[in-house]
C-alpha cells in the first residue's frame, strides 16, 4: 500500500485536499492517508494529525507573536512525517510552513508534490529558486501561474481551478437543503458576509461589515460561519442587529440563494463569483502587517477574480477604504437593477471562460499517482 503525507492549513486547502483524497482513492484505493488539515479531509477520511482551527496565522506580527507555537508545529510535523514513512509528501497552498516542511523533506530524501502554489507571483518572488530545489512536482491552478514559472526555467502542469468541481458538484446535488425553511429566514432577499475563516480576520472584518448595514431594511444579512469556528464564537456578533442571522458550515447552500455578499479577501471571492454572486471585497489587518505588505506586493489586486481578469471587476476595499460608509456605498451599486450588477455578470463569464474546464482533482490526483509510480 502506497503511503501519502498531506498538509493543508487553511479552509481552502482543507476542502482542495478533500478533493483530491476522493480522486486519488477513485483511481487507486490502495493508498494510505496522514494529514494536517480540516473537517472535509476528516469526511474522506479519519481525524487529521492537527486540525486547521490550530493553524492559521496570517500578518506578520500575527505570525510573530505565535512564533513559538508555529515551530512547535513544524517540528513535531518532522517528527511524525518521520514516523510514519510516507512515499511522498503532498503539500497544499500554505506555503510559510509547507515551504519549510519540503526543504527538510527533500533533505530526508521523501519526493515533494506540491498542489496549488504559493502566491509566489504576488510578493516574495525570490521563493521561486527555493521551489526548484526542493519541490519535485508542481501543480498549479490559475492559468498565469505555468508562465509565471517558466520565466524562471521550471516546468509546472496546470490542472485547473478545483473550485470549479467543488461548485459544480455541489450545483449537481439532488439533497440540497431550502435555507429559509430550515432556518426560518424571512421572505426578503439574502445579503451575504463571508468574513473569513480565522478568528483574527473575522474579529476584523465583521464588525465592519455589520456597521454598513443600517440602511437595507429590504434584505436579511446571513453571515456564513466558518467550519472551523464553533457557533458560540459569532454570538457577539449577532447582537448587532435583529435583522443578522447565522449559517453555520452552508456556506455554498448560502451563496446559491444570495443576491449580493461582502467577502473577505482570499477563495471566498472566487467562490462567490463561480455562483455568480455580486460582490464586495473588504480586506483589514494590523497597520504593521498592511505597510509592510504594502511594500512588498507586486500585483495590482488582492482578490483572486481580478487578478484572474487582470482588471478590477469586483471593488476592492482596502484597509482604511474598508469603513463602514464605503462598504454601504459599494454594496448599493451591485444591487439588482443598478449598471454594476449587469456588469458584474458579464465580467463573471468571462472569468470562466478563461478558468476553462474543471476536472481539477482528477488530473491532480493523477500527477500524484505517476508520482508515487515513478518512485
């Protein structure tokens, strides 16, 4: 039996390596799992070594000030990798750990597959001659990133976007849920907030959010909880209005009924847009993290559907453009009926013309397995 060591970090990676567990396991089912990562890889298979409600630290004093837990992690990582004798090591996104986890492996000998890259293109292009070195096979999911690497004399394989089969499975499923029933909403349309997946950044981001809201008596706001976050975290959170309710772990069931959303930075704003939903994005970090971020960034966006587009489709709100009367101003102009609603729409086809066709986990899964094969 072929063993495979995996590491996601973070809610996307988390669902992307569930993903790809099913594919692999549809391909061959003689293959073993041991793995960091979250609920959905726990529903393929098993509990995770560590939970990615334990892991996720993002802003540079952030990772600072937890600075002694995250070395804990990565040596006891080593030393369980080293237990268990994996034939390779599959690392998912989440690079300021994995990144240190494939040097090290690929010292010890064990084949590095790297699935969905770091934002290497973004800042910190100088990684890039690090991934060469240490990352046997690299598999990439936004088209630029295989011209972004061949600039550098390394051959990547793009597979595809797998957020694409994560929405269309879910699109396909015959046993959705009717939110309003199930939650007793109101008849009034649905405004999204997806906040995010940390603690940090939904401490952040959702009073904001919550403060711009005042003057939409006509639709209900649902915040989508994140998997990882227990209910009782959001509590606070609700008593800022009795017009804010709660979806807990829904939060594809949620963005099929929405007509509007406001999105944290990251995959929620693909997401979003893969369901055709109008969006705002709002990013906030610590002032420290943002100047020095600031410096250091080499993109033009921050949300995964412009940079993809290469132009600001979706409004991005930034910092100290993130404040309640610019969030209220942005989200009246993508309201059905206004021009950037229409607009909105037609940018989304595009975007998925150029994402092309999915099948993302299956040729992933593939890659792995010539991989393991090649061994």
């Amino acid at each position: 039996m072929k063993k495979l060591y995996i590491i996601a970090g973070e809610a996307s990676g988390d669902l992307h390596a569930a993903n790809l567990m099913k594919a692999i396991l549809e391909e061959d089912a003689n293959v073993d799992f041991r793995y960091w990562g979250g609920d959905n890889m726990a529903e393929v298979v098993g509990k995770p070594v560590k939970h990615i409600s334990d892991l996720a630290f993002m802003g540079f004093v952030e990772v600072v000030a937890n600075l002694k837990t995250i070395l804990g992690n990565i040596k006891f990582c080593k030393q369980d990798i080293l237990k268990y004798k994996p034939d390779a090591l599959v690392l998912v996104d989440y690079p300021g750990f994995n990144l240190r986890i494939a040097k090290w492996a690929k010292a010890q000998g064990i084949p590095v597959i790297y699935y969905i890259s770091p934002q290497i293109w973004a800042w910190k292009q100088n990684r890039v001659h690090t991934i060469k070195k240490v990352v046997d096979k690299m598999l990439v999911i936004l088209p630029f990133e295989k011209e972004f690497y061949a600039k550098f004399g390394m051959d990547v394989t793009f597979v595809g976007h797998p957020l694409l089969d994560a929405v269309e499975q879910f699109i396909a499923r015959t046993d959705k849920v009717d939110l309003y029933a199930k939650h007793n909403l109101d008849e009034r349309p649905v405004i999204a907030l997806l906040p995010g997946s940390r603690k940090q950044e939904i401490n952040t981001k959702l009073p904001i959010m919550l403060d711009s809201l005042s003057k939409f008596d006509e639709y209900q706001f649902v915040i989508a909880g994140a998997p990882a976050m227990p209910s009782t975290f959001y509590e606070p959170f609700l008593k800022h209005s009795e017009n804010v309710r709660l979806i807990h772990g829904e939060t594809y069931d949620l963005l099929s009924i929405a007509t509007a959303a406001l999105v944290t930075s990251g995959t929620a704003t693909l997401e979003t847009a893969l369901f055709e939903v109008p969006e705002v994005v709002c990013y906030k970090g610590s002032s420290i993290s943002y100047h020095i971020a600031k410096r250091l960034i080499k993109v033009d966006y921050i949300s995964l559907v412009n940079l993809i587009l290469q132009k600001e489709a979706v409004k991005e709100l930034i910092q100290q453009e993130c404040n309640a009367e610019q969030i209220e101003k942005e989200l009246q102009l993508i309201l059905p009926g206004q021009a950037k609603n229409e607009k909105l729409k037609k940018d989304y086809s595009e975007l998925l013309k150029i994402l092309g066709e999915g099948g993302a986990s299956k040729k992933a899964a593939k890659e792995v397995l010539i991989q393991l094969t090649n061994k």
